[in-house]
C-alpha cells in the first residue's frame, strides 16, 4: 500500500515547535537587546566599545560552535531532555548576568546562554523539517523565521526601553518567568526519539579545527577596529585563518569522523540557499547593531528611541514571512528569493546614499523596507535547503544551516563594529560612526547584489532543484 503523507499538523507538534521557538527567541532577544546597553556598559564598567561588542560577538560565536555539534547531537540524544538541558542552562546564565558584579562575569553568563541557543534553534527546525507535511513546510519554517529574525529586531527595543526606564539588568529580569513557562509547555509537548543510532561517535578534531577557523576570523576584524587595517595582528590573524582553512579543508575529505556529512555540500542548490541564509543573516545583525549606534552616537537618541525605531520594521517583518513562506509552498523559491534580495538591496542603496542626512524617522522607514525583503527570503531559504537532502541528512543539513546562520551573525557584528572602530582611531566618534556607517551599507549592498545574483543563477542553471514544486 502507498504510503499517504498527512496533510495536518498535530497541535502537539504545534506546541512543541512554539516551545522551542520561544526557546530560541529569548536567547536572540537578549543578544540584540543588549547592543543598546552598550553605551552605559562602556561607563558603568570601565570598559571600551572594543571589550562590550564581544558581549554580541563571543555570544554568536559560541552559538555557532555549538551549532556546528548539533547533526551529532540531534541523531545521539533524544529531544525532550535535550530541550530541557536547555532550558537549565539558559536560566543558569541568566541569572550570573541579572547579578553580575564584573564584565567578565556578564561574559560568562552570556555564553552560558548562547550553549542554550546553539542546541534550542536547530531542535525547533529538525521538530519542522521531520514533522510537518511537505505541503506545509514553507508556512511553518516561515513562522519559524518570524522567531529568529523578529527577536533581532525586538531586542534593541526590549533592551533600549528597560534601560532608559530602569536598569540594563531588568533585561534579565523578565527572561525568568517565561523560562518557565517554556520548560513546562516543552516538557509536556515535546516527544521522539534521536534521528541516529546509539554507537554514533562525535568528532572532538573536526570541531577543535572549525572552532578555531570561526575564531581566527573573528580576532582578524576584531584587531582591524583595535588597531586599523593595516597593523600586523589583523594579517597575522587573517594569515592564521587561511592556515587552518586549509587544514580544515584537508580533514574534511580525508579525517575517519565527520562533525557532519560534507557530501551535501556537493549539491549545487543547497549552497546556493545557504549563501543566502549566511547573507540575509549577515545583513540583518549587522544592521541591527550600526543603526541603534548611529542613531545614539549621531543623532543623539536615547536607547530607548533607538530600540523603538526598529519595532516598525520587526513587525512588519513578522508579517511577511509566513506569507513568503505560502508563496513557496505553491511556486517555488525563485520568486520569493528575488523579491527579498530586491527589497534588502533597495533599503542599503538609501541608507548608503542618504547616510549624512538619516532622521530616526528615516531610518525607521528604510528598515521596514529592509526587513520584508529579510524576512521574505530567510525562511524560504532553509526551507528549499532542505528539500535538497532527506532522511538523517537533513540533521546535517539543518546544522550546516543553523550554524552559519549563527556565524553570520557573529561575523556581521564583529565585520560592522570593526570598520566604524578603525574610523575612531583618526577622528572623533561622531564622524567616524558616520564614515564607518557608510562603508558598512555599502559593503552589505554587495552582498545584497550577490544573492540576487545568486537567486538568478539557480533559477536558469538548475531549473528543476530550484523550482521543484
């Protein structure tokens, strides 16, 4: 008898996949709220905008290594406990940042919570892509995208709002009873087994080396902002990465273990998707840190104003993606791909050129622009990845995804404050957030331009795995 796929989600997978979702929201909410509290951080810890950012960059890069473990872990470990694990871990880092008397205490806290993000965001998709029907499958991984990409966007808001009326700390503060309505709406609705088999062995080497590949790129544009582009540590650090890339590269083909299974990659279209889920990405953190510090530091908004400027945008946004993600389901990719690179590339061509006279107002309305274009193209993007693979694959998949995801993030910060940071070393603060803003739009509508270039190319050179439905 042929096998009939159901056409209906169970509200149990519902509920699971909101849980997790709600999971993954907290730990980005937190991370971006924080980009607002910069400011008053530098001053009530004694510390320079070089130190603060890694509160945002160290967060993400942890994520990523995380995330880069997590094809093993999702085939090792079954996913309530898995979630729960979590949960605790979450609430634990939390509370050393609520009480945190030191920068380095602030730091650990962070971390402890990017460990929860890194397992929380690909569970919620592997719960998606193994659960939900193929004919549901761009609705419900656009809702998802709503969670990952409208925390970003909400967290300059949660953070600039309870900082100006309270206290940087109070961010803290609020994440604590939703973490337990989380753990117990996940503990009651969550259910499965791991995707692989107990013997599974995991690859300490391949992470060791990937984790120093991401790391080493980050310290280049890292010493870039501390002591310009043209200072031995940014080549030293660039000329280590190249090293470890190509060590990586060689015990990617040749190591007995896989941290996942490379042979994807082989696939045309899904590199293709993953450039632009690593791009939208790379866009969206990287604006989402430059334009609160632009309209602080030049502009003279409080954090408050500054948060409030983007909420127009993430809710937009949040619109947005499930209807992307209904257009996919019923013609394919191309079009809701196109579409979003146009509008983020339109968005960064006004911010670029209008950068010496942008208004709170103006900025607000360019980044509603930005964000349908994001949001219309980021879930679609995982979602066709993962019609290019199947079975225990799509763990691998999703990891690769999520990972990237996560280091496009950590990059796009680091890549963002490390161009305005070198402007500081020449001028005053207000000009080189200005000069350093204007550099940044346009090395982002670069990147805008390739994923339309990207888009295009799937569409005309694999016409059948780009638009498959």
């Amino acid at each position: 008898m042929q096998h009939v796929e159901p056409t209906t989600v169970p509200t149990s997978t519902k509920l699971a996949i909101a849980a997790v979702g709600m999971l993954s929201f907290v730990g980005i909410l937190v991370e971006t709220s924080m980009n607002v509290t910069f400011p008053t951080l530098i001053k009530t810890m004694g510390v320079s905008l070089d130190t603060v950012q890694w509160l945002t960059t160290a967060y993400l890069l942890v994520v990523t290594i995380v995330m880069s473990t997590t094809a093993y872990i999702l085939k090792r470990f079954n996913p309530r406990p898995l979630f729960l694990c979590a949960v605790g871990i979450c609430l634990v880092g939390g509370l050393m940042c609520l009480f945190a008397p030191t920068f380095a205490m602030l730091l650990t806290g962070r971390l402890l919570q990017a460990v929860a993000t890194g397992i929380s965001t690909p569970l919620m998709f592997q719960i998606i892509l193994t659960r939900v029907p193929r004919t549901q499958l761009g609705v419900y991984t656009g809702f998802a995208s709503v969670i990952v990409s409208l925390a970003p966007a909400l967290g300059p808001t949660y953070g600039g709002v309870l900082t100006s009326l309270w206290s940087w700390r109070a961010i803290f503060i609020g994440i604590v009873p939703l973490l337990a309505i989380i753990a117990i709406l996940g503990g009651t609705t969550i259910k499965g087994k791991a995707a692989g088999v107990g013997s599974l062995r995991f690859d300490y080497l391949g992470m060791i080396i990937l984790a120093a590949l991401f790391a080493g790129i980050v310290f280049a544009f890292n010493g870039a902002g501390t002591n310009g582009w043209a200072n031995g540590h940014f080549w030293f650090w660039v000329a280590g990465s190249i090293v470890v890339a190509g060590v990586f590269w060689f015990y990617a083909r040749h190591g007995a273990r896989k941290l996942l299974d490379y042979r994807i990659l082989r696939r045309p279209v899904l590199r293709l998707r993953l450039f632009t889920y690593f791009g939208l990405q790379f866009i969206n953190i990287g604006l989402s840190l430059v334009l609160p510090l632009l309209a602080q530091t030049v502009l003279g908004a409080s954090a408050m104003s500054a948060g409030l400027m983007l909420l127009p945008g993430a809710l937009v946004g949040a619109v947005c993606a499930p209807i992307a993600g209904r257009v996919y389901d019923r013609v394919g990719a191309t079009i809701p791909l196109t579409f979003s690179s146009v509008m983020a590339c339109l968005a960064l061509v006004l911010l670029w050129v209008l950068t010496d006279s942008l208004t709170v107002v103006g900025i607000a309305i360019l980044y509603v622009i930005l964000r349908i274009g994001f949001n219309s193209g980021f879930g679609v993007a995982i979602s066709d990845g993962s019609m290019q693979v199947s079975g225990r694959q799509k763990a691998d998949q999703n990891s690769l995804f999520s990972m990237m995801q996560q280091y496009a993030g950590s990059l796009g910060t680091s890549v963002m404050s490390a161009i305005i940071a070198a402007f500081t070393l020449t001028m005053t603060a207000t000009r080189a957030t200005v000069l350093g803003a204007k550099v940044d739009f346009a090395l982002l509508l670069v990147l805008g331009f390739g994923l339309f270039l990207a888009t295009l190319y799937a569409h005309f050179a694999y016409p059948v795995q780009a638009d498959h439905k």
